[in-house]
C-alpha cells in the first residue's frame, strides 16, 4: 500500500461512517425526531439521551443524526448536479471553444455576476422553501463554479500531445473528451467537489436558519442552530452538537477530496489508474476519394500552404511546399525551428491548431484500397478513419503524447480498438506483440507500466509502438529522437529502419534538424527554411554538392558535415509577419546580390531529381 492510499484511510473511514450513519438512520434504535417531553426539556446528556434533549424535550442525537441526512442530501446533491452540469458545459466549451464555447461556458457566467446568497434566496423566494428548491437553487449557484474550472483545465489539457496524439490514434472527440480529457482534470475537479460540499453545506444551514431552507418538522443542523441560538442561557450544549457536526462533516470531506486528489494520480501511485474508463466504441469509416490520378506515389505534396488566422488578415507560416513520398521511401525534411517543418507534419494528419488552416495547395494519398485522398481538403471525419490505420504520426516528447492516467498496454490497445474489431485476448496478445517489436523489454511487464515508471527511450518505443499498431501505411516521426542520449538515438534510428523493412510499401516523413540522422536513415531529403522548401533531392547528392546556400550553410555548421572549420548561420530565421522581400534567405546568405531581394525566386532544376530555390545555385559549392 502506497503513502498515498495509507493518508486516505482516516478521511475515508470517517466520511464513510458519517454516511453510513445517516443512511441506517430509519433503523437505527433512534427517538422519534418529533417525540415532545416538555417536562425535560432542556435536558442534559444522560443514558437515555447521550446528548440531551432540546427546547421541546425531544433527543438531540436522534435530531443530529436525521438532520444530517438531510443537510448531506441537499448539499452532496447539488454538487453532484452541479459537477454533472458544470463539467459537461467546460469540457465542451474548452475542447470546441468558439461559438460552444459562447453558449456553454460564456452564458453560465452571467450567474455569477449575482451575489451567491440573494441568487439561492431568490430562487427560494420564487418556487418555496423546501428540500427541491434548496438544491435547485444550490445546483444553479454552482454549475458556473465547476464550468469555469473544468474549462480552463481543458483549454490547458487539449493542447497537450497526448490529446492531439489520440486525436491522431482516429479517436472520435466524445473519446478523446472521456478517456483523455477528463481523467486528466480530474484533480481540480475533485478540490471543487469539496469546496462546493463546504459551501452548499453552509448556505443550506444559513437558509434553515432563516427559515428558508428545511421546512419544519423535518430536522437539519441549520434549524438546530436556529433554535440553539434562542436557548443559549438555557443550555448551550444544543448549540455545540448541531455546529461541530457542521464544521467536522466539511472539514472531513475536504480532507478526503485532497487525499484522493493524491492517490488517484497515477504518478503517486502505480497499481490503481482511472478505473472508471469505459472502452469506447469504433468510429465509423468516411472517407473523401479524389479522382484516381494513376500515380504510383504514396504521397504527393503540391503547393501546400499553412496560414494563421489573424483577426484582420492571414499571416501565411508555410507557403507552396512540394515534395513526394514513394512506396518503401524514407523522405527527411530538416531545417532550423520555425522553418515549418512540424506544422507541414501536421496538416498531413490534419491536426493543425484551430488558429491554423491549409490555405492552399493539396496532399494526394495512396490510401491501401487504392483510392486517392487529399489530406489538404479531409474533413475531421474522414480524417478519423485514416488516422493511425493509413496515416500516423509519432511525435517529438513521448512524455507529453503519451496519457499520464493509462498504462502503455491500454493506449496501445486503443489504437488498435479504433480500426479494429478485437476480442480481449488477441487484443493482449497484440499488444505484448508490438511491444516486444519496437523492442521494449519484458512486454508482458511493461503492458501495465504507466509513462512516468519508463525511461526516456522506452517511452519512444512505447509511442512508436502505438503509431505502428495498425500498420500504416504512411508514418511520419517529428524528431522522435530529440533529448535521447547518442546510444538511445541509435537505436531507435535502427528501430524505424527496422519497422519499414517490415511492413511492405511503408513510406516515411522524417522530421529532424539533425544532419546526422539525415544522413543514415533518408533516401530523400527537402531542406525548409521560413516556411518554404529551398531544396530537394536524393541525400547523397544534396550532401556531396549542395545547391542552395543555406544548404551548403547547415552542412558547414555541423561537426559531421565535412568542413574544416564550423562556421554559424549568421542571423535568426525571420518571423512570418516580417518575411524579407524577395529571397527569404538573402539577409543571411554570403551569395546574395541585389537582384535576390527584387524577385521571389522559382525552384530551379539543376539536374532531373534535384531542385533548389536559388538564381545563383551554379555558384553554389
């Protein structure tokens, strides 16, 4: 048992009991609540009554106990309402934002402009006091409470790589929003569960007290200090009871909350995990076939173009970029960061950020079946079906892609769960598969293993292993080996060599800004710089005689690249609202002549396979 789980058994024993007690409460050998003894009123603690009798002379502790039952149903109630209500307006606010995000989240704040107190008293006021009006009242009071909470969390989580890497699996947003989302928000989650239990506990005994909570006979701890309150000189214990009563329940419940916030956190804790998840169901297939272009490239990029929707005009990130993906072909793009390289990753598995748009261009996939598909034009329906079944992606910080909340076994599993109908045994055995082919050891262990509990490169091969689980055809890796140490980097380099010499036709985008790697594992390469490709070409051939000077300049400025001495790329990669006119390269080229900032230059061919964008590329070296 974990330090975590140890600090939840007090809290919960104690809550549990409070529970169980007003529950058991109709079978309890308890008073009648309204048994009068006027005769003893005001009584003290004795063996008939432990805690005495009140203003009437009927016994306190049969009151506590059913009054609590009350006081607990109203208040657990409206927060569960409340919680229920709340979540569902932030989640889908945070994860749709826009015009969902106006509806859901945007007009439940407009409560929360009205004093909390004249809001349940209005409420009160208008439909009665009593047991349904206090939590419909309360339930109101607190539903823009748990939306704004749950709606920052998720604009916080949605961004994450482990949700855009479901998204990537071909989950459907209602599984992406259950299992992904709101396992991991449920730690704030669960702190405003016991802060709303607290304050509707208050508000509902403030209302008794008033007289607009509990109607009569019916007891609550709020009617209890009302009476006491009256009876102060008489006996001041009635007062006692009803409060710490009050106070021990909230203080209980926030202590629990705290404490199952810590042991429900997997990081804590490793053999428990968010065992509320339920397997969700296969999303259906829809697909968007262009006209057969009798092309036998698996991927061919045409003038693809990526824009930022500004509030006035589109700043355009990526502009034309052009390339193609043969059957078996390992295609690198590098280039310094911001030259577009993962933003051109991303909108060929249509996972582009909601300010960011294809503007232009198309992307033509060789789907298994033989249709042709524009991934530039997929809507997310479409996308779904090819995601991780056509088309996967593996990304840059495995920690980051990989859900905190489920073990590598599960996400594995889910991956293949959205193409594939399965039954639970092959479905683990599949799984142990895989992981022992992107060589991790002792799968059959490591199938419960949560992220945090593997190593940097293990976690690699963990998400390597769920982008490959169903055999896509086309996989692009976005720098999958940056932060592994040479050895690691290695290996996983061999991995991916491996994978596509193991699954026929396979074709490979590799990201990297690492020449290096370039040059062991890519047959082609495309150099990108501010967003444009400046040149192409077979790897041996742009590496032996480089065409363009920002090429030339890359190669010059690594320890691999050959040249007697290092030389640096003077200058940064400009910024998408300040490109130069002309040649984008021309501020920092040593070739650059006055004619390069009159003119946007066209790719040129030197020979047959190889392209550059640059008019002096013959006196390149």
């Amino acid at each position: 048992m974990t330090t975590a789980q140890k600090r939840l058994i007090l809290p919960l024993a104690i809550a549990s009991a409070i529970v169980a007690l007003v529950l058991l409460a109709p079978v309890l050998p308890l008073y009648d609540t309204r048994e009068m003894n006027i005769p003893n009123r005001f009584a003290g603690p004795s063996a008939a009554h432990w805690l005495g009798q009140d203003e009437f002379g009927r016994d306190v502790l049969s009151r506590l106990i059913w009054g609590g039952r009350a006081s607990l149903f109203i208040a657990v109630g409206a927060a569960l309402a409340a919680a229920m209500i709340g979540t569902t307006l932030g989640l889908l606010g945070g994860f749709f934002r826009g015009f969902v995000e106006i509806v859901t989240v945007r007009f439940s704040e407009a409560i929360l402009c009205l004093p909390p107190l004249l809001l349940a008293l209005l409420v009160v006021t208008i439909l009665g006091a009593g047991t349904w009006p206090l939590i419909l009242a309360l339930t109101l009071l607190y539903t823009p409470n748990y939306a704004r909470v749950v709606y920052a969390a998720t604009l916080q989580v949605r961004s994450l790589d482990y949700v855009t890497a479901q998204t990537a699996l071909g989950a459907h947003p209602a599984q992406v929003l259950v299992r992904t989302v709101l396992p991991n928000i449920l730690p704030p989650l669960l702190v405003q569960m016991s802060l709303v239990v607290a304050s509707a506990m208050v508000i509902e005994s403030g209302l008794s007290f008033l007289g607009l909570g509990v109607v009569p006979p019916t007891p609550s701890w709020g009617l209890m200090i009302r009476a006491a309150r009256g009876a102060m000189e008489q006996q001041w214990l009635l007062l006692v009871w009803p409060s710490l009563a009050l106070a021990g329940t909230i203080l209980t419940f926030n202590l629990l909350c705290d404490r199952l916030q810590s042991a429900l956190d997997p990081r804590g804790v490793t053999g428990g995990g968010a065992l509320w998840l339920r397997r969700a169901k296969r999303p259906q297939v829809v697909s968007e076939v262009v006209p057969d272009t009798q092309d036998s490239a698996l991927l061919r990029v045409e003038d693809l173009s990526i824009a930022l929707d500004g509030e006035y005009r589109k700043t355009e990130l990526v502009r034309a970029v052009s390339f193609t993906v043969m059957p078996g072909e390992t295609r690198a793009i590098v280039g310094e960061s911001g030259s577009g390289k993962t933003l051109t990753g991303l909108a060929l598995t249509g996972l582009l950020s909601d300010v960011l748009s294809v503007s232009g261009g198309r992307a033509l996939f060789t789907c298994r079946d033989g249709a042709h598909v524009d991934l530039a034009a997929l809507g997310e329906d479409a996308f779904r079906s090819l995601r991780g079944r056509e088309v996967s992606m593996v990304f840059q910080d495995a920690a980051a892609a990989l859900n905190p909340v489920l073990r590598i076994g599960e996400q594995v599993g889910e991956a293949i769960r959205a193409h594939t109908q399965i039954d639970d045994e092959a479905l683990k055995k599949r799984v142990v598969a895989l992981l022992r082919q992107v060589g991790l050891p002792d799968p059959e262990r490591r199938v419960r293993s949560y992220p945090h509990e593997l190593s940097g490169g293990q976690r690699q091969r963990a998400m390597i292993a769920v982008a490959v689980a169903n055999d896509p055809r086309l996989l692009i890796a976005d720098e999958p080996t940056t932060a592994l140490d040479p050895t690691i980097q290695a290996q996983i380099l061999k991995l991916f060599q491996n994978l596509k010499d193991e699954t026929d036709g396979m074709g490979l985008i590799f990201v990297t800004h690492d020449l290096a790697v370039v040059a062991e594992i890519a047959d082609q390469v495309t150099v990108m710089y501010a967003g444009e490709v400046v040149e192409e070409g077979p790897v041996d051939q742009v590496f032996d005689r480089p065409r363009h000077p920002y090429t030339a300049a890359l190669i010059a400025s690594v320890p691999e690249g050959g040249a007697e001495r290092l030389e640096a790329i003077p200058g940064t990669v400009p910024t998408p609202n300040a490109m130069p006119p002309g040649c984008r390269f021309a501020p920092r080229c040593s070739y650059a002549t006055d004619a390069c900032a009159a003119v946007i230059p066209n790719m040129e061919r030197p020979s047959a396979d190889r392209s550059t964008r640059c008019i002096r590329w013959k006196e390149v070296t």
